[in-house]
C-alpha cells in the first residue's frame, strides 16, 4: 500500500494555493492502493468537512495554531508516508520528521512570491534534502535556484491551469 499525506497551510477558503491544494488532495484519492491523510495549518476540521464530506474526514484541521500543527505533525500518525509539503514555509517541519524517521520522504511545492526571495537557512536545508521540489511556474523554479543557491534536478514544474 502507497502511504501519502498531504500537509498544506490552507485548503478550504478561496485562492489560488487552496485551489490547488485541494485539486492535489482530489487526485490523491484517486490512486488505487493508497492511503491518504492530511494535515491543514490554518482551517479546522469542521471547514475542511464542509467543503467534502468523502475526503475530508482524512484531514486534519489545526485551526490556524501553529504548536498544534507541529505536534500532529510529529506524533507519528504519519509514520512510513510520503508528505507533499503544500507550501515552503511548512517546509522545516517536513525535514525534521524525515530526519527523526517519522516520515519516509517529501516533496515541496513551490507556489510563486514566497520562493522569489532568499529563504531561511531551515527552508534552504528542506529544499536541498527534498525528494522532489515542485514549482507552478518555470520562472519560480529558476528563481528559487537562482536566489537560494541551490543546485540540482530535483525540481520539477507543474503548472497550474483553469
């Protein structure tokens, strides 16, 4: 069984990450042999219910507390998952549970300003020790690189679509 979990800051108000976050979340289900999970930073369990019964009882809503976050995320419910980190900044966290042996790897999404700029020394080590880092755009992916100094062909574009 393919073990996947998805850790994300936003999924159920309106926007372009949440969009594709949640988009992310509905294919996911589609893979046969997989168990899904999913950890929310900022909607609480209820929100995340609201916008689809069938998939969102898997989620996990931290209701915007960030210590409740990184306690789910290293409680060990995700032992042996593979975590697709929905934004940079959760990047850290994602590290140190594959570091500490709570998760089996990650992949980073890459969604535009956040990876325009010099990102923190955490942030860096995440994108360099990640199994794969997706961008929505070939200039994010660039510029990450460019910016952070960071070598490599681990960065992959997937770009967003209407």
């Amino acid at each position: 069984m393919k073990k996947f979990a998805l850790w994300a800051p936003d999924m159920a108000s309106r926007g372009g990450v949440q969009s594709y976050m949640w988009r992310l979340w509905e294919m996911l289900h589609q893979i046969d042999d997989a168990s899904i999970c999913g950890l929310v930073l900022n909607n609480t369990s209820a929100q995340l219910n609201e916008k689809s019964v069938e998939t969102a009882a898997a989620i996990c809503g931290c209701a915007g507390s960030k210590v409740r976050f990184v306690f789910e995320a290293l409680s060990g419910r995700y032992k042996g998952h593979v975590v697709i980190v929905g934004h940079l900044h959760l990047s850290p966290i994602t590290w140190l549970a594959r570091r500490v042996g709570l998760i089996k790897g990650y992949i980073i999404i890459l969604h535009g300003i956040e990876a325009w700029k010099r990102n923190t020394f955490l942030e860096r080590l995440a994108l360099r020790q990640a199994d794969s880092v997706v961008a929505t755009t070939n200039f994010t992916a660039i510029e990450n690189k460019k910016v952070n100094g960071l070598l490599g062909g681990n960065y992959h574009i997937i770009s967003l679509c209407a």
